[in-house]
C-alpha cells in the first residue's frame, strides 16, 4: 500500500485567474504546496494532477511531476480520480488529495490524515477538522464547518455554525473543516460515481455527497491550521505568515 499526494489545479478561476502559479515569496504558490506534501513522512510520492499545459511546465521546471487531465472533469475529485487512472494506482493505495491554494499546509497534517488506514483496515475516507479559535470563523460561511460522532465519523459538514447552541450560556467547541481527503484508490472510484445528493446542492459541499450516500468518513481533528488563498488580496497575508514562520 502507497500514499499518493495529488493536487488538483486549474489555471481558469472567476475569482483568481492563474492562481497557482502566482509567485508568493519568489515560488509559484503550487510550488509550496508540492514541496510541503513531499515531507510529510508518509507520502510516498505527490503528483499535480492539471488541464492546463502551462502549469506543467511550472511544475516540471521545478522538478515535480505532473500529469494532463481532461478537461471536462466535473470537480476536483474527478480529476484525481482520472490522474489515479494514469498512473495505475492499485485498488488498496492511499490517494490524498491536497488543494493547490493552501501554501501554508503543514507536512504532519497529512501523516495525521492518513494513520486511521494503518488502524483501521477497512476505512474508505478521512479528512481533517481543527478547532476555531477565531470566532468570526464560526459564522463566515467561506469556513465550511463539521460535527462529528464519539468515533471521529462525521456527522454533517456545514457552512453554518454548527452545532448552534440554543441557551446563549452554552459553551462549546466548533470545529472547521480542512480540505484534506484522504481515500483508498477503490473508493475513490466509487465516490467520483454516486449521483449528485440533495444536501451537497443545497450547501455546495461535495463531501456531503458521501454521507448522504451512506458511507462514513473519518475526521482527524489537527493542531495545525491551513489558511487558503481565495483571493489575490490573501497573498500579503499569507506572506507575512510565512515570514513569521
């Protein structure tokens, strides 16, 4: 069994055109994002998955790996799904999928995303949560947020605060989702073909997709924070972080 990194990137964005070869700190953003998946201990290769030539370019001048996908994939999801495919991954691999727009990501995250499959043979799916600490995260619907059972399975993932406490008295901890997933190659295949569900349109959360379709997918709460860049006015901010180290 091997743990496969593929990050999914598209060059075309309404919000952010070129967003993963925009340079933060003199390195395309795509660039963090690859070198940081390759240190985590349990990785044993990262590929960026793209249907845009210019990228692999980008990549492969810096000596990553990247592979051309078609591109009439619906999602992310699919486009890892069609890498996974191209590099022939067996049934039983580990493929975790990274977002391109997260240069902060911390390499032992991924390790933590992906020790449930050593403990638990039979696990389909895992993802990570981390507990808010900025209260404005709790009701910005940009920050989707999960409730969880007393194994760590998801209950529901949201982009309102949940839970919502009735009694304004009532202290408790909400936790965000981090767009980390984590999957055998088998149920990779069999996720990107589930029908779209009522939940997941309504909240525009794929992975909702998988809940309402009975299976269960493990959350690994992380000490560590991944901000994303949705924007280009979140690349000063995600500099200064880096400079703070």
């Amino acid at each position: 069994m091997q743990t496969v990194v593929v990050i999914p990137s598209r060059y075309s964005s309404t919000r952010f055109e070129g967003k993963p070869l925009h340079p933060i700190h003199g390195k395309p953003m795509i660039q963090h994002v690859y070198e940081r998946s390759l240190a985590a201990s349990r990785v044993d290769a990262v590929l960026v998955a793209t249907d845009d030539q210019r990228i692999v370019a980008a990549v492969e001048a810096f000596g990553g790996r990247a592979v051309m996908t078609s591109d009439q994939n619906r999602s992310g999801t699919d486009r890892i799904a069609e890498a996974a495919q191209i590099i022939g991954l067996n049934s039983d691999d580990i493929v975790i999928n990274v977002q391109g727009d997260q240069p902060l990501m911390d390499p032992r995250c991924l390790d933590q995303l992906v020790a449930p499959f050593y403990e638990e043979p039979k696990l389909d799916m895992s993802t990570l949560a981390y507990k808010i600490v900025r209260n404005r995260e709790i009701t910005d619907p940009k920050d989707v947020k999960v409730t969880f059972d007393n194994q760590g399975y998801a209950l529901y993932f949201s982009r309102a605060a949940i839970p919502l406490a009735r009694d304004p008295e009532t202290r408790h901890d909400t936790f965000k989702h981090l767009g980390f997933y984590a999957y055998t190659c088998l149920f990779l295949e069999i996720y990107r073909n589930l029908a779209e569900g009522t939940l997941e349109a309504v909240e525009k959360l794929e992975q909702l997709r998988v809940l309402e379709h009975g299976y269960r997918i493990k959350v690994v709460v992380t000490p560590y924070d991944s901000p994303e860049v949705d924007l280009p006015e979140d690349i000063p901010r995600i500099e200064r972080l880096m400079r703070a180290g």
